[in-house]
C-alpha cells in the first residue's frame, strides 16, 4: 500500500471510517499481525488503538471448578461470576470435572445472573482444561483459579497486563502456589503441552523462564 493511501475498516457496533496511514507506520502494525491476537489490520489497528487510550476490553474469562472439593468452590465460583459482570465480562466458561453434572444444575446456564456460562469438561489438569478453549479464546481473556474470592481489581490488572504487553499476568496472593486471577494472551496455548498440564507448574515456568510472565502486586 502506498503511503497516504486510505484504509478502510468496519467492526461490529462500530462506524466505517476511512483513514490514511503512512507506509512506515503500516508496516509496523502489519508486523504485529499474528492472526490471533491480531487477526488482520483492521483488527491490529482497532486492538492498538483501543490500548492507547486505554479501552481495550476483555470478553471472555474461564472459571477452574474441577476437583474433588469443586463442589464447596460453588459459593466462590457465583460470587466470581458476578465480579466478572460487574467488570463488563459476561462470556464465561466453567471447567468441570468431578460432579461437573452437580455443579451445572447449581450454577446454570448464567441466565440468573444475567450472563452466558457454558462449561467444559475432559483436559487433565488446570492447562490441560484451557487448551480444550484454544479454539474459542483468541484475545486477551481471564482465567480463576482461587479457593476463596480475593479482592482484585481486574480494570487495574487489566491497564497492568495491557502497558507491559507480556503474555500472562498474574494476580496471586501466594507467590508459590501462584493460584488467583491469570489475564491470558492466545499465544499462551503455543506453552502447553499434551497430556496432564498445570498451568502454575507446568506452564507459569517456561513463560517466567523466558521473561514473560509478570506478576501484578496484590496489596492484602
């Protein structure tokens, strides 16, 4: 495309503008379509865009609930549910296991609170679960994995994970066990491997090894 020359680009619920871009700086936003996260320039050019001004939004989140002890988890997985509603995340997933038929007839299909819950079950261990969704999650999106709600500000983790650009972050009151609030990017799945996979002991090291994982601070 040559320099000056216009583009146009339509989203969903959103105008059709027409905007002229120099070459140079198309050639940068070409460079960081990856087809995931960034499936092609109008995409690449809204995503960027929404980040500087600090509007990028996060759609889907996945709640762990498997276990033997999922069951107890139901009163913190209702009370996540609604946290996530109230941060504008109305998509959710919910990855069962043991007495996953039990734990769909107390939570539902999301219609009482007000959201969209499926769930999925199959996958061994906590990455495990998440690669059965790698087909699905293709922007930034949150994952819980807590025994107890803990007071995170997911708009806060959220302007974190957004200005450092790493691929996971991480909101954990325990720096060893790492379980909390995970903001995820797609190129996550490339880190998980077959089989039975945990994504705080399996996965978490590989990407802190290789300098991209970063931990949010969680003031108790």
């Amino acid at each position: 495309m040559a320099p000056g020359q216009n583009l146009i680009f339509e989203t969903m619920e959103r105008e059709r503008i027409t905007i002229s871009i120099k070459k140079e700086v198309l050639e940068k936003i070409d460079q960081r379509i990856d087809g995931i996260k960034m499936r092609n320039r109008s995409h690449a050019i809204e995503l960027l865009v929404s980040e500087m001004l600090g509007m990028a939004k996060i759609e889907n989140a996945v709640i762990m609930a498997g276990g033997k002890g999922a069951l107890r988890l139901i009163p913190t997985v209702e009370e996540s549910i609604r946290i996530l509603k109230n941060y504008g995340i109305k998509d959710i997933t919910i990855a069962v296991g043991y007495l996953g038929e039990k734990i769909k007839q107390e939570i539902g299909n999301g219609e009482k609170f007000e959201t969209k819950i499926s769930y999925i079950e199959g996958g061994e261990g906590t990455a495990g679960a998440l690669s059965l969704l790698r087909k699905k999650l293709k922007r930034t999106f949150l994952v819980i994995n807590i025994d107890q709600v803990s007071k995170i500000d997911i708009a806060k983790l959220a302007d974190f994970h957004f200005n450092h650009q790493p691929i996971a972050s991480i909101a954990s009151d325990n720096s060893k066990l790492l379980k909390g609030y995970y903001l995820l990017e797609p190129e996550i799945f490339t880190f998980i491997s077959t089989g039975f996979s945990m994504l705080e002991e399996d996965v978490f090291p590989k990407l802190i090894a290789d300098g991209k994982l970063l931990i949010f601070p969680v003031i108790s």
